[in-house]
C-alpha cells in the first residue's frame, strides 16, 4: 500500500498513519502480484521441494492487526492509538479497514494459486471488527 517496512526484528513502520489524512497518501491500488509476486514463486518453489510430504500452508494477516501495525507504528499490547482510531475516525477506519481486507483476500488468493493448500489468517478478528464497523 506504499508504506515503508522495517524488520527490526519484528515488522516496524517508521512513519506510522496518525490521522487520516496520512492513510490519503497510500496506494489506491495494489497489484499484489508485481509488489508480492516473489512470494508467490517462493511458495511454488516450495511446494515443488515438499514434493507432496507435508502441506503447505499460507498465512496473511488479518486487516485488524495490519491496521492496528500501520497505525501503532509496530506492535502492540494495548493497540491504544488503533482504537483511538477507531472512536475519533469510524468511517475512515472502516474505509481503510476494507482496503486492507481487499489487498488481503488477493494476497490470500495469490498463495493458493501459487500452490499453497491452505491460507490462514485471523478471520474471526477482523470479521467481527468489520461488522462492529457497518
């Protein structure tokens, strides 16, 4: 979505959304397959080494806790200023929300075409945060 990432060693961003405003700035658009594609391949590579032993299993993570790292800054016990997001900005926090859920759900297809046999993420979180939403 244009946002920069740092592993340090856990998932950092060092220009975290503070007001909607800021989450304006990110990508309308994201073509999961050209900024993603490399796991993609990394996934069919795999899939060919297990050479059917094990499965394989996908993960993406649920919209909540990408909302909750891209406004937080990284992570968090308290997710206060997600949920201060979440009181001061409704609409905004469900927009942004639902374009995190949609690059998701590409990602999440991406990886079984790409040959994993199972994608996982928090569904139940982010489906009850959505609902709380509408």
């Amino acid at each position: 979505m244009g946002m920069e990432v740092i592993m340090n060693p856990a998932p950092f961003f060092p220009h975290p959304l503070d007001t909607p405003g800021d989450a304006d700035k990110l990508r309308q658009h994201v073509d999961v397959e050209k900024e993603l594609g490399y796991v993609f391949d990394a996934i069919t590579q795999t899939r060919t080494e297990l050479a059917g032993e094990v499965p394989l299993i996908g993960f993406c993570g649920a919209p909540w806790t990408l909302f909750g790292y891209m406004v937080e800054g990284g992570g968090s016990k308290t997710l206060q200023k997600a949920k201060t997001w979440l009181y001061k900005y409704p609409e905004e926090s469900k927009a942004l929300l639902m374009r995190i859920a949609d690059v998701c759900v590409d990602f999440l297809v991406g990886q079984v075409k790409a040959g994993a046999q199972a994608s996982v993420h928090n569904y139940a979180v982010q489906n009850s945060i959505i609902n709380h939403l509408i």
